[in-house]
C-alpha cells in the first residue's frame, strides 16, 4: 500500500506565477511559491489569491519604532513620602490613637429612628 503524495503544478493568479510542490514530510500538504517576473517575491502553506500576492510584492510601510518611555504618568517622583488618601467622612478625621480606649463610640454609630 502506498501513500499518495501530492504532484508539483504551475498556474497563474493574476500576473504572479504559483508553484505548488509538496512539503517535505507532509504527503498532502503543498508550498506555494509566488513569482514575478521570474524573481521569487514569497511563499505560503495556503492557496494564495491575488491580494495575497499583491502584499507580497508591496507590503505597506511599518511606522517607526518609538522609543522605550521611562517616565510614566501617575508614578511619584523619587523622593516623595507615601500619598495620604483622602477622608471623606467627618467620622475619619480622628486618628485612632488620638480615641482614648473608655471612650463611648455609640454617637459615631448609626441610629434606628422610628
């Protein structure tokens, strides 16, 4: 029993010459080189179409690369002590070492009104 291995073919897409031929190790799968003029531009593991060699022949244009930023917006400079967070209830604004430990808490507690 033999295993049927994919046979070379030549054909056009467009203006581009394609060249299937088997891949090395695969007895199905197929490379597919795209010619222009003779001059290899690229080659693909999937049936290429006209936009595809199109890409091939003119990629568009990578936009510089930018420098690594150091600075981050919103990181403290060196230096600073630690940020204080901001109260938002009259209920904070005692530090807890300044409440003595006798001290009533039931006027900071909610009360039920009825």
């Amino acid at each position: 029993m033999s295993i049927p291995v994919a046979e070379r073919r030549q054909f056009k897409v467009g203006a581009y010459d394609v060249i299937a031929q088997p891949i090395p190790g695969s007895s199905h799968m197929l490379r597919y080189i795209v010619m222009l003029n003779g001059k290899r531009i690229g080659a693909l593991a999937s049936f290429p179409t006209e936009s595809d060699c199109k890409f091939m022949e003119k990629p568009p244009t990578v936009p510089p690369l930018k420098p690594f930023v150091y600075y981050r917006p919103g990181r403290p400079k060196k230096g600073t002590g630690p940020s204080q967070a901001p109260t938002d209830t009259a209920r904070h604004n005692m530090a807890q070492d300044d409440i003595r430990s006798d001290a009533s808490l039931q006027h900071l507690l909610p009360t039920e009104e009825n």
